[in-house]
C-alpha cells in the first residue's frame, strides 16, 4: 500500500517550474532515499509532503486523504532538518515537548513520552541542557527525538547528518537504520552521499532537473554489471 502518492503533482513558483508531472508512491513502512544534484528538487518534494510548500497541480495523498489543503500539522508527518531548527532558549526536553504541548497532550503524557524517547536516544543525562550546550550528534539526537515523541506516519530527513563529522555520520546512520526498525514506520530521506543511499535505502530515486531518472534499490542502482 502506498503511503505517500504523487499523481501528476507540479510545483511552480510564478513561471518557473520546479516539479512537472511528478509521479511517485511511497509504499507503507520504506525507507526511501531520494538523492540528484543540488536544485533537482529534493527539499521541495519533503516539503510538499510536509506541507510546508503547496502543491501547484495535481494530488498529493497520504494514506487515503488528499492532503493538498491540509495544514501541516494535521498531517501527522515529522521533518528532521539539516541544521536541527531547535529552540535555542529551550531545554532539550522542552524542546522534544514542544509539538505535543501545541497540540494539547496532558502533561503527564508528554512528561512519559520524552522520559522514554529520550531513554532509546540516550539523552536522559541531558534533558536540562540547552542546545548550544550539546555536541553537533546530541543536537540531531534531539531533533530526531522531537520528531519521534509525536509518533508521526511519517519521518522526513532532509540531509539530517551533512552538518556532523565523518566519525559521527557513521554513528548516526548505523542509529538511523536501528531507529527504522525499531518504529517500524515511513522514512522519506535526502543525501548528497552515495554510501548514506546505499547502506539506509530499500529503494532510492534518483532525481534530475525536477523528474525521476531512475528508481531501484540500492543493489539495482548501484551493484549492476
Ligand atoms: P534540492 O533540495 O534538490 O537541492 P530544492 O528543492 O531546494 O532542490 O530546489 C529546487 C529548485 O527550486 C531550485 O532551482 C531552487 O532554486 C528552486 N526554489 C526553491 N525554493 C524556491 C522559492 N521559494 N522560490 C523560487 N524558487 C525556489
Ligand atoms: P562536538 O565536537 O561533537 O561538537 P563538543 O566538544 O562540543 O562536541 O562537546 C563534547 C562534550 O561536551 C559533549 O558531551 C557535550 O555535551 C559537552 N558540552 C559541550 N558544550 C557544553 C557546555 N556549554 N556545557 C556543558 N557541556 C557541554
């Protein structure tokens, strides 16, 4: 089953076309890596199915809803970004809180959910810290805690680990992979790196000037004569 389908979808900004006729099903419970040079149209993909951009024409479904006009936040879809977007005048548990606090869980709930959350990330010895007091892997640790206590459908990574250094991209990626199985949830994810495609992807599509040139797994891609 298809949990995130493009049927013709394109994004224009004034006459410019970003995205004509895009076409793309993302099945329940993948890990879709969606790799191409810089201004294919990587990010504006995650956003569309974020609903952080509107989609220009066509349908945008997940699940079974065609959430071309639904706000953001009842998508229930959780985005991870490149340079983590945390709060910086908030702790680490107020950050990971924050999302449910909007959207009116009782406290004793969030309190729970952060407690456990932070326990499989293991930032339970930080959650009093503020983010300019952690390391570049704690804060996407953080960030991706936030995501997770909202139980979200879906999971969006845009380039989640190009800030980090090679020793804790290599960390993070083995914890990404774990995070996916663990959760047992849709993962969508953008990289520039080829070995991130490859080691995290059941399928990758590869992007071109705003078109699919190519879809296949890793071994299909990457591993034929
Ligand atoms: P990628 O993530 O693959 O690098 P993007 O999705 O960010 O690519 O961008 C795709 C294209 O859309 C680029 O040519 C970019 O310049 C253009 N673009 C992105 N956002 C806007 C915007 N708000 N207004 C106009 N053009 C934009
Ligand atoms: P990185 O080089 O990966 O960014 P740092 O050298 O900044 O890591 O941090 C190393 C350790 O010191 C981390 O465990 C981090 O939590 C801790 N740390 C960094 N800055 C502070 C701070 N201002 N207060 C308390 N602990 C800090």
């Amino acid at each position: 089953m298809a949990q995130v389908k493009f049927e013709n979808v394109s994004k224009r900004y004034g006459s410019t076309s970003i995205l004509e006729n895009f076409n793309l099903e993302i099945r329940d419970k993948e890990f879709l890596v969606l790799v191409g040079p810089s201004g294919c149209g990587k990010s504006t993909t995650l956003r569309m199915i974020a609903g952080l951009e509107t989609v220009s024409s066509g349908k945008l479904l997940i699940g079974d809803t065609i959430v071309n006009k639904v706000a953001p936040r009842d998508r229930n879809i959780a985005m991870v970004f490149q340079d983590y977007a945390l709060y910086p005048h908030l702790t680490v548990a107020d950050n990971m809180a924050f999302g449910l606090k909007m959207q009116g869980v009782p406290k004793q709930e969030i309190q729970d959910k952060v407690s456990d959350v932070s326990k499989t990330l293991g930032l339970e010895e930080l959650l009093q810290r503020k983010p300019k007091q952690l390391s570049g892997g704690q804060r996407q640790r953080v960030a991706i805690g936030r995501a997770i206590v909202r139980n979200p459908k879906v999971f969006l990574f845009d380039e989640p680990l190009s800030n980090l250094d090679a020793k804790l991209r290599v960390q993070m990626r083995v914890e990404i992979s774990r995070l996916h199985k663990t959760l047992n949830t849709t993962i969508v994810y953008v990289t520039h790196d080829q070995i991130e495609a490859m080691t995290l992807a059941d399928r990758i599509v590869v992007m071109k000037d705003g078109y699919i040139q190519q879809v296949g797994t890793p071994i299909e891609l990457y591993e034929k004569p």
